[in-house]
C-alpha cells in the first residue's frame, strides 16, 4: 500500500515537471511531437530506475560505510553520464530512426535535472530500496505523462493562432503553467 | 569564426543580448523553482556565478590537455567538486537558507547554462576572457532570477526582500509562489521581451529601410505575380 502512494505521490501529486521543476529543458525542447515526446519520456524512465538503483546501491553500500557522503554528487552524476551513455548506444544499435528523432537531446538527458534530482531525492527522503525503486518508475511515469500530454497540446497548437513573439517557448512556458494548475487538483489526494 | 569582441562587451552580452534565462532558455529548473522570493532568486544566482566562474577558470586553464573525447565528463566532474564547495559551504554559513534551497543547490550540478558556458565558450577562449564571459553570464542570470523571484514575490505576498510593499487590502495571488505561477509569470515575462525587441528591431529595420531607399515611383516593384 506504502509503495503504491510513493508511485502516485511521484508520478501525479508531486509531478517531478509540474510541481519540481525538474527535466524543464527536454519538457520544453523536445514535447514538439507526441511520438518524440513519449519515446523521450521512456528513454528517461529507463534511465531514472537505473539511476535510482544504481545509486542508492552506491550511496548506502559504498559511501556511507567509508563517511564519504560529501562525494554523493560527484559520484551519482559520473553513474547517471554513463548510463546515459550506454542507453544511447543501445538506442542507435535498435532504432535509427529515434535516435536521429531524440537527437541533442539524448545526451542532455545527463543533464536532466530530474535524474540527477531523482538520485538526491531518495537520499533526501530516506528511501529504502525497494522505496527508491518504485519512486523512481513513479518520477519517470510522471515526466513520461507531463512530456506526452504537453506535446499533444503543442500538436494542436500549431494550427491556433499565437501571437508572433509567443511562439516557442513563451507560449509553452504558458500552457506548462495551466497543466501544473490542473495537477494542482490532486494536491490533496495523498500526502507523502 | 566571429570577430573578438573587446572584454567589455563580453561582460555585457551576457546580461541581456544573451541573457541565460529569457534569451538561451538555459537553466530553467532553478530558475524557476527557486524564485520564490527575490532573496532565494539571489542567493541561487550566487551559487551559480560561483561554480560558473571558477569551474570556467579551470577547464580554460586545461582546455589543451583535456581530450575531446573525454571533455563533458571532465567538465562535470569539476563543476560538480565546486557545486559540492558551495553546497558546505552554504550548510555551514547560510543553514536556513540553504535549508530552503534544498537539493536546487546540488542541482546546480547539472545546470545547463554552466556545461553549455564551458562546451561553447572556456574549451575555446583564454582564462581571462572565459572568467569575464561566466561573470557576465552569471550577472544575466542574477538579474533574470531577480526580476522573476521580486515579480513573484511582490504579487504573491505582498513584500520584496522581506519588505512590505503592497499595501494590507491587497490579496497576495497565493498562485504566484505555487508551481504554476513560476511558469506563467515566466512565459509572460518572455512574450512581453520579445514583443519589445522585436517592436525595436522593426523600428530600427525601418529607419534603415528609409535612410537608403528613396522612394522612387508609385508604381510597385513587384509585379510580376501573374
């Protein structure tokens, strides 16, 4: 029960997008297609459960025992660049035609701050494993739902008539600010 | 490759041509997130200016013995040893507000303004120009996070920097200092900017256009649209 309110507190109340603010940057460059848009938002789930394994492996198995939690940032962005890296050549080996969609933003997933956010979060919150786990596929369900409701409203953008200088980001920014209005509605749904 | 630009002028592109957060859509997540109040704005412009301007010292100092293949973990290895400075550092002297910055602090780390600085300018440019460039950009970013964080502030309790501005019958937008107020009052800040420059770029177009052109005859150019 404890697990499925950490999945839901992660992926709808605490959207990581709408109300963290982490992973602005793919949000906003890459939610122009909702093919792109979802294949991003896997791509980055993939990566976020990875993460939250992998480092909470780290931080509790390698960095607490030896007092060194001050190298956690040092540490926790080497493991995310490297996984990031590994997802990309996965990629390219499968599917050309999303790698050459995700493009840039692939290896800016490193510098997604929700992955790394991710990482420090489970720290922050004390998670224990299995916890961080679940967490993480929440946070990623969550980026993955922001990212894909966003590009279908971007879609239908595209046909409506916005002012010239509030075209791109401007514009995005507004409609990220009316979907994290309406994620407020399930503020009161869980409290964790 | 451009023309140098003269040290000043790369302080001053920073702060507004090139501005981080309204021009280059560079660091949002802080910037938004943070700008709660315009004391939080500051504080977290600090930090950044901090890690920007040192983490760009070392890495033009290395940039001929750092290979390419290896540039972008390096980078953030040292970005992230300064942020883990600036993180002690905050705990130690600033330990309410860096209690209220909370893991924004650490995020720093994976700040795009900051890798994007060193991958487009410090692995290209001497020490002193790549320092002057962080401290330009930091500025922009300083002012961006200001205005966003006092606008945010101002409207959504009433007070900037702690002092009461607004008068007692006015009702704070409690939406302001929630998520969606960062994305609206951002994405309106940056419509209303582009407005402007593109007003004045067209302004400036047309005193060109009337300078050089005389008008010739009433009879249009273009005719040829059978």
């Amino acid at each position: 029960m404890e697990l499925i309110l950490i999945f839901f507190s992660a992926a709808i109340v605490n959207n990581f997008v709408l109300a963290y603010f982490l992973g602005i940057c793919p949000f906003i460059g890459v939610s122009g297609k909702i093919s792109s848009a979802f294949s991003m938002g896997l791509a980055t789930t993939f990566v976020m459960v990875i993460t939250s394994i992998v480092t909470w492996l780290i931080y509790h198995l390698i960095l607490v025992p030896n007092g060194l939690e001050f190298l956690q940032y040092v540490s926790f962005i080497l493991v995310i660049a490297s996984l990031v890296q590994f997802v990309e050549m996965f990629i390219k080996k499968v599917s050309q035609p999303l790698y050459r969609a995700l493009g840039i933003f692939l290896p800016l997933i490193t510098t997604n701050c929700a992955i790394l956010g991710l990482a420090l979060f489970i720290v922050l919150k004390e998670y224990t494993f299995i916890q961080g786990i679940v967490y993480g596929v929440g946070a990623g369900a969550g980026f993955t739902l922001a990212i894909t409701i966003m590009a279908g409203i971007r879609e239908e953008l595209d046909l409506a008539d916005v002012p010239k200088p509030f075209k791109g980001a401007p514009i995005t920014l507004l409609v990220a600010g009316i979907l994290a209005l309406a994620f407020m509605g399930f503020a009161g749904l869980i409290s964790v | 490759m451009k023309t140098k630009l003269t040290l000043s002028k790369e302080y001053i592109k920073g702060l507004w041509e090139n501005n981080p957060v309204f021009k280059q859509v560079l660091g949002m997540c802080p910037a938004l997130a943070v700008t709660v109040s315009a004391l939080n704005g500051i504080a977290m412009a600090l930090a950044t200016t901090f890690v920007l301007v040192f983490s760009s010292l070392i890495i033009s100092t290395f940039r001929k013995l750092i290979p390419s293949q290896v540039r972008i973990a390096a980078y953030i290895l040292i970005i992230a040893t300064f942020v883990t400075l600036v993180d002690l550092i905050m705990k130690a002297q600033f330990p309410s507000l860096s209690k209220e910055l909370g893991p924004y602090i650490p995020l720093i780390v994976v700040n795009c303004l900051i890798l994007g600085r060193q991958e487009a300018f410090s692995s290209k440019n001497t020490v002193f120009r790549s320092v002057v460039d962080a401290l330009g950009m930091g500025t922009g970013f300083l002012i961006a996070l200001f205005v966003l964080g006092g606008i945010r502030e101002i409207l959504g309790s009433r007070t900037i920097l702690g002092l009461q501005v607004l008068p007692d019958f006015y009702e704070p937008w409690l939406i302001m200092i929630l998520p969606a107020g960062a994305f609206l009052t951002l994405g309106f800040l940056m419509g209303f900017l582009n407005t402007y420059t593109e007003r004045k770029k067209r302004l400036e177009r047309e005193a060109i256009l009337k300078k050089h052109i005389k008008p010739i005859s009433d009879t249009p150019i273009n005719t040829v649209e059978a």
